[in-house]
C-alpha cells in the first residue's frame, strides 16, 4: 500500500514471502546494531 502511494514498483506475492522477507530484514538490523553499537 505505502510502495503504490509513492510509485514503487514493490510487490510481494503472500503472507508467508512478505513475513520471511521482514524476518531477514529485521535479523540483519538486530546484527548490524550489534556490531555498529556506538554507545
């Protein structure tokens, strides 16, 4: 819905795709935070 709105050619075809899709997405900030910590 947000990708439409702003005229980006972005599609997932289903739940699951779109669930392990944020998933990864969400690994892989959790790890660079861990790694890129500047506190």
């Amino acid at each position: 819905w947000v990708s439409d709105k702003f005229d980006l050619s972005f599609h997932v075809d289903g739940f699951w795709p779109a669930l392990l899709g944020a998933l990864v997405v969400s690994l892989v900030s959790w790890f660079l935070n861990l790694i890129l910590d500047r506190d």
